[in-house]
C-alpha cells in the first residue's frame, strides 16, 4: 500500500491486496491467500487466468512479430476481422480495431460526425467510458461534473424508457448510443421490446443505432454480443473487455452502410489490432466455440441467478449468463464485498446496494457453488440476517 501511495495517482484509491498469479477462476495474493474470482477483471479474464490456449497463442507471436504500426497487415488482424464479420452474421461488416471500450465508443462517436450530424441521444447512469468524448455519452452525474464542460449536443434519456428515447431522437440526431444491458449501473436489463422500438425510431430519423457491448459482448450473456435476444442489429457494435481475453483490445465494428464512412486519415490507433492481442482473440473465441462454453454459460448463469435469489437479505437478481446484477434490502454492498474478499471471493459493488458478479465463462458449478456458500455467509454477517 505504501510503494502504490508513493509511484501512483489516486485515482483509484488504494488497493487492500496484490494479486502475483492466477489458474482458472482462481488467484492468489502476494501474502499467499487464494480468492474465487468472480469479477475476472470487470467481465474481462473470460477464459480465467493462464488459460493454456491464451498462453500458447501470445507467447507464439510474441516470439515470432511482436508489433507493427497499421502502416502493414498482418495476418492475426486479417483472421480477427473476418470472424468478427462471421459473428455478427452480416458481409458488410468492416471493423476498426482499438485497445479499450472508451476507444470503441470514442471511435464510434467520431463515426457519427461523418453523417453531418452532430446531436447525440445516450441513456442515464449509462457507462462509456472516461475519455472526455466518451465520458460525455456516460449518463453517471458524479463522473462527469468534475470534467465539464463536455461535448455538446449529448442529451440522456431513462434507461428502459421507450417513449422518452422517441421524444429524443430528431432528424438531427447523428446517433443513438445504448448498452443491450447496463452493466456499471448494476447490470440493469431493459424492457424485451426496447431495442427494437429504438432500432425503429433511428430508422425513421435516419440516425446510427450504436450497440456498446462492451460488458455484454464476447459470450458474456451466453451470446457473442447480447443484443441478440432483440431480433435486431444495430449499425454500430463496439467491444473490448472479453474481446483480448485479458489483453488490451477493443473494436468498433460498423454494419451496412456505416462501414462505409471511415476515409484513409479519419481515426487510427498505433496499438489497435496489434498482433500479440489478435493472437489472443482468436484463441479466445476458438476456445469458447470449440468448447461450447456459450452453453455452459447458460447453465451456470442459471444457476447462480436461481441461488443468489433464494438468499436473505436480497431483493432482486437480474442479468444475463453470466453478468449478474443483485440488489440488497439493505445499503452494505461495500461491507459484503469485503467480507467476501475476507472468506475468499472477488466481487464488486456499483453502488451502496448493488453487487455485481462477472466470472470468467468456463467457471465450474462446483466453484459457482463454492461462491454462492461464501457470498451468503457474508450477506448474513454483514446485514444480519
């Protein structure tokens, strides 16, 4: 704690515990402790810690070429490319690929210009990221305040809410950017019919319907995305997160005839689609579809939402496969989250009684069930119930 207060910013406050290695969902702390890592850094590790695939594939191209600037292709981004294209099930897909969500977003934002539209509707307590372009689509007041002012012509709407998205969206509106499923603000799922109402209204307006799935996205909801439950596409995809498998990579993927508005010298990154990443990826996604983990996503999602309903002390589970919101009855997810640090998970809390639970997605359902034993043993000390 002292060496990160004297070499780091703040910004992150200070850690409690150094993590030194990791296997599986498993990972151990530098005085030897061994925590369930049931937030696989935020809905990133999706294949765990030192998977044998991820292993093999980056220390194969780290040995062979280890970076080239976007001046040159390589055959890893070439390959990442056409299966992205191949997932999303549309030809016309064209992918720029960057090195984080915020990236993603900001690309896409900076897309939306070339429509000769400036006007941007965006969903309240959403999460976009923290660059300022980025940060002005989020819809979290005590994240942007600090930071104004930001980008103009951004207006946020209820999540959820049909009829106020409607009323937002214009002629002038250049784009609609919306999370399938809102994971910062506590994994909030929206109505069965909202995507499709939205997808609806951008089209009579003439605006980009913009799909950030970076928390949902890569089998994290049991599908490659997790808009799909919709019926819909959107004209826009962007990702990260599970997308490197633990290593920096984002992609702002554009359908239709928004793949066509990037010109040469529009937006570029000197590590997007870099070949160490791309390697990952690719190991990433053939070991979900080899493995028929999407399934298996499912089962334990399944589950785990089942059982964490049946506990005292929680009022609501909610989610997807395996990115799982939970309200508490009482305001102690702060306290929880610690005394499961202390009995041996690694959860999260977006708010003072929200819990959210993001493991890698080949989890096993005995280590699911391990965690449910801990996490209601810390509800029930922590709230006592």
């Amino acid at each position: 704690m002292k060496r990160w207060q004297r070499a780091i910013q703040d910004n992150y406050g200070t850690p409690t515990i150094e993590l030194v290695s990791g296997k599986g969902s498993v990972v151990k702390d530098s005085e030897g402790n061994s925590y369930l890592d049931f937030l696989a850094g935020i809905a990133t590790n999706v294949l765990g810690h030192a998977h044998p695939a991820i292993v093999k594939a980056v220390s194969k191209q780290v040995s062979t070429l280890g970076h080239v600037s976007n001046f040159y292709a390589h055959p890893n981004v070439l390959n990442l490319a056409e299966k992205l294209q191949k997932m999303t099930g549309d030809k016309s897909a064209r992918t720029f690929f960057c090195n984080s969500g915020a990236e993603a977003n900001e690309a896409a934002l900076k897309l939306s210009r070339k429509t000769g539209k400036k006007r941007v509707v965006a969903t309240k307590e959403s999460f976009h990221g923290r660059t300022m372009g980025a940060l002005s689509l989020t819809g979290q007041p005590s994240k942007r305040n600090p930071f104004k002012p930001l980008i103009k012509g951004i207006v946020h709407v209820p999540f959820g809410d049909s009829k106020a998205m409607k009323r937002a969206i214009t002629s002038k509106t250049a784009m609609v950017i919306v999370e399938p499923i809102m994971g910062e603000a506590g994994v909030i799922v929206p109505p069965a019919d909202y995507l499709k109402n939205i997808r609806e209204y951008c089209d009579q307006k003439g605006a980009l319907l913009v799909f950030d799935c970076v928390q949902t996205g890569m089998g994290r909801t049991g599908d490659w995305f997790g808009y799909e439950y919709s019926g819909i596409k959107p004209d826009v995809i962007t990702l990260a997160k599970g997308l490197g498998g633990g290593l920096p990579l984002g992609a702002m993927i554009a359908l239709g005839s928004a793949s066509q508005l990037f010109k040469a010298g529009d937006h570029g990154s000197t590590f997007g689609g870099n070949p160490v990443a791309t390697a990952a990826s690719l190991a990433v996604i053939s070991t979900i579809e080899k493995g028929k983990i999407l399934a298996h996503v499912d089962e334990v999602g399944e589950f785990l939402l089942t059982e964490l309903a049946l506990i005292s002390g929680v009022s609501e589970v909610r989610g997807a496969g395996l990115l799982i919101g939970l309200t508490l009855e009482k305001p102690k997810a702060k306290e929880i989250v610690k005394r499961c640090q202390s009995l041996g998970a690694l959860i999260n809390a977006p708010g003072d009684s929200v819990i959210r639970i993001a493991p890698a997605l080949n989890v096993s359902l005995k280590e699911a069930q391990a965690f449910v034993k801990i996490f209601t043993q810390a509800v029930k000390e922590t709230t006592n119930v």
